[in-house]
C-alpha cells in the first residue's frame, strides 16, 4: 500500500530559504515587545513567517516550546494579517515561561505597529 506523503497545515506560507530569512532580517522593520521581536519586509507574494529562538532562551527543550508558542500566536493573529509581507518572529529570553496569551497580544502589537495587519 502506498503511503501518502504528509502535508503541513498551511504549508507554503513559512519563511524558510536562508536568502530570504536574512533578507527579512537585514532589510526588514524591526519591532521590538516585551517577549517577542518581528521584522517585517513587503515581499509582493503570499504572506509568510518564519520562527527563531535563539540560545539565550535556554536549551533545545525551551527553544522547542518557544517556538511552537510562536507558531501557535501566528495562527491567531493570521487572519488580520494583509498579504504581501516575510515577517519573522524572534524570540526574547523573557519569552520563557510567558503564556500564550502573552505572546499572541505582544505578536498581535507588534504586527499593528509594523504595518502589516489590516
């Protein structure tokens, strides 16, 4: 019996080229929150985000979390998000132990005052 290959949910809409990560990085606006930093650069396609938790916010197990607390505010705050931008979410060490709540109203913040929600 074949096996499907497995699929993403909205797979096609995260930041994943190194190019395009440094780009947003480099070139893009940065906000800073309290427990999160966005850049985000108009890129003309469908709207994209990528994820970082760096070492300062502890080891793998704490960068794991960190992100998937990142990913999961994205898919709040994804519908008021106009397209047309790469942002990438980082996060701070005071990410840790923040709830999600937390994180989604600081992502959702620094998303209105980057210009990218409608």
């Amino acid at each position: 019996m074949p096996v499907k290959p497995r699929t993403r949910a909205g797979s096609g809409r995260t930041l994943i080229g190194s190019s395009d990560i440094s780009r947003v990085l480099r070139e893009g606006s940065r906000r800073t929150g309290r427990v999160l930093v966005v850049y985000a650069f108009p890129s003309g396609r469908t709207t994209r985000a990528g994820y970082a938790s760096p070492r300062s916010i502890g080891g793998a197990v704490a960068r794991n979390r960190v992100r998937r607390l990142m990913r999961e505010a994205w898919r709040a705050v994804q519908g008021s998000v106009r397209e047309g931008f790469d942002v990438m979410i980082v996060g701070r060490p005071e990410v840790r132990g923040a709830s999600l709540d937390e994180v989604a109203t600081d992502l959702e913040r620094l998303l209105e005052e980057a210009g990218v929600t409608a």
